[in-house]
C-alpha cells in the first residue's frame, strides 16, 4: 500500500488512486443529483419531490465528508499526533465545529 502523505504547509495530500477513485465517484454522482434536481426546477416539479431529492443530495453529501474525514484523521492528523504536532488536535476541532453548523 502507498503511503499517503499530508503536508499541512502546501495544503495538499496524495491520495492512494482507490482513496482518490472512491471521492470522485461520488462527486460525480452528486453532480449527477444536482443536475437532475436543477432539471427538476426548471421544468416545475412539485416542491416535496424536489425536497426529496435535495435531501438525497444532502445524504450524499454527508457520506462523502464523512469518508473524507475518516481519511483525514487515519492520516494526516495521526502523523501529526506521531510527530508531536498537537496543534492539529485544533485544527480538526475547529474543522468539526465547522462541519456541524
């Protein structure tokens, strides 16, 4: 397995090609909802059936971040714990606390 590294002062990570297949695809099935909710829009669908969709689109959503976030702290805070870098414990509560609003 490659090792995925997190440099905190580019802000980039290399990710492994299934870490990087897996968020793709389901960015694009995401996209894939939005268009069809946007279609949904336009062509005067009845407001509960785009809440439904809307609300998938949230779900969807909410998966993604959540395997991003499991990546996140399996990797790059983990080193960084490893590596003495306590101000990363900051940064993921400042992160969560973003995410819950």
């Amino acid at each position: 397995m490659e090792e995925e590294k997190c440099c905190h002062c580019a802000r980039t990570k290399e990710r492994t090609p299934d870490e990087y297949k897996k968020l793709i695809n389901r960015l694009s099935r995401i996209e894939g909802q939005i268009r069809g909710i946007r279609r949904m829009v336009e062509e005067s669908a009845y407001c509960t059936d785009i809440l439904v969709q809307s609300a998938a689109v949230t779900a969807a959503m909410n998966a993604f971040n959540k395997e991003l976030l499991s990546n996140h702290i399996k990797t790059c805070v983990a080193e960084d714990i490893r590596e003495g870098k306590d101000e990363t414990i900051d940064e993921l509560v400042a992160l969560i606390g973003k995410m819950m609003k």
